[in-house]
C-alpha cells in the first residue's frame, strides 16, 4: 500500500466516521420525540417562533402537537436514509 493510497483512505473513513455519528444523533433525536411535552422552534435571533408545550396546550392544539412530532420525525428518518445512502456509496 502506498502512501496516496493511504491518505483515501484515510480521508473515506474520516468521511464514513462523520456520517456515522450524524446518524446517531439524529436517530437518538427522533427517539426522544416519542416522549416530547414541549416544543421550541426559534429563528437565527435565538428569538421564539413556535413555543407549545403539550401539557398546557390550548383546546384543539393537541392535534398540531402530534403532527408536529410526527412530521419532524418523518424529516429525521428521511436524512437519515439519505446517509445511510451516502454512507453506502464510500
């Protein structure tokens, strides 16, 4: 094995290692949606946007805390299918 030879692969494991850790994450995060009870959304100014905690919802808000979730875990699953294809590819 040379030296070039080295170096990619080197720089592919670097690659699959990141890509690896983002899944973890990410599957750890649609995970914990299960049990959320409170959800924040902010925009870049740190300032809220979107602040409904299930608890204390209004009437009627329970279906929009449900679909929340279950949309933000669809989008988890889809980014991590997209990765797990990236992943394949290296």
């Amino acid at each position: 094995m040379n030296r070039k030879t080295l170096e990619y692969m080197e720089e592919r494991a670097k690659k699959a290692r990141a890509i690896v850790d983002r899944i973890h994450s990410l599957t750890r995060q649609a995970e914990g949606l299960d049990s959320a009870t409170y959800i924040e959304i902010k925009n870049g100014r740190r300032n809220n946007v979107v602040d409904m905690d299930k608890r204390f919802t209004h009437p009627g808000n329970e279906r929009l805390f449900a679909l929340i979730v279950s949309t933000t875990q669809r989008l988890l699953a889809d980014e991590i299918t997209l990765l797990e294809q990236e992943l394949a590819e290296l």
